[in-house]
C-alpha cells in the first residue's frame, strides 16, 4: 500500500525525534517501504548549541535516491534556532522516504522533529 488514507485512519501516534547533527547527511526520521503508513512532519527545529561559531544547516526530503532541499546552508547564529518545518506548513512522509539533516561542523546543531505515524 503507498499511502493510507489520511480521513481514515486507525492510528496517530505522535513521535519526536532528536540528533546531534554531524557533516555527515543522516536521517532524522524514516517511513520505511511497505510500512503501510504515512508520516506526519510537525515541527523540524535545529539548535546551534555552540556559544560562539555560526553553522550552516541543511535539511532534504529523501525519496528515490535523491535529496530534495527543505533548508539549504542556513547559517543558525550561536545560541539560536531555526524553524525549518512548522505545523502550519507540515511535510508528509510517503512509504521509503525520510528527513535528513547535515551541518557544517560536527554535534553543534541538535535537531528535533515533532512528528506522527498515522496508519
């Protein structure tokens, strides 16, 4: 099944993910293939948590071997945040996508994704 439909449905169960984000690209969160869910992106938020340096932040929907770009080297200031997904404009999750993360220097941005496995 690609998608279940969403008026529905016989769960939602809300998620939050957490990483310290490397320069490495990494998933945050992953609707594995045949899951026979959807995934529900709230919030995405990447924290500089380094007191004096600016890191650049980039975060894509993964789908098909190809990362499309959600953020794209933002520079998050020391000490601050950035919203990169919202509630008010979510991202869904199709079966064998995911959210990847990366940064410009290694455990300065914590990410944290609010989201839910609605099936």
């Amino acid at each position: 099944m690609a998608n279940p439909n969403i008026v529905n449905v016989t769960s939602i169960l809300g998620k939050t993910a957490v990483a310290n984000v490397s320069t490495a690209s990494s998933n945050i969160v992953v609707n594995s293939a045949s899951s026979n869910t959807i995934v529900k992106i709230n919030t995405l938020i990447a924290t500089n948590i380094n007191g004096t340096n600016t890191v650049d932040f980039s975060a894509s929907l993964f789908r098909s071997s190809v990362d499309y770009q959600i953020a794209s080297t933002i520079a998050v200031p020391a000490d601050a945040s950035l919203v990169v997904i919202s509630k008010d404009n979510p991202i869904y999750l199709e079966e064998g996508d995911s959210i990847r993360c990366l940064a410009s220097s290694n455990s300065n941005i914590v990410a944290i994704c609010s989201y839910e496995i609605i099936s």
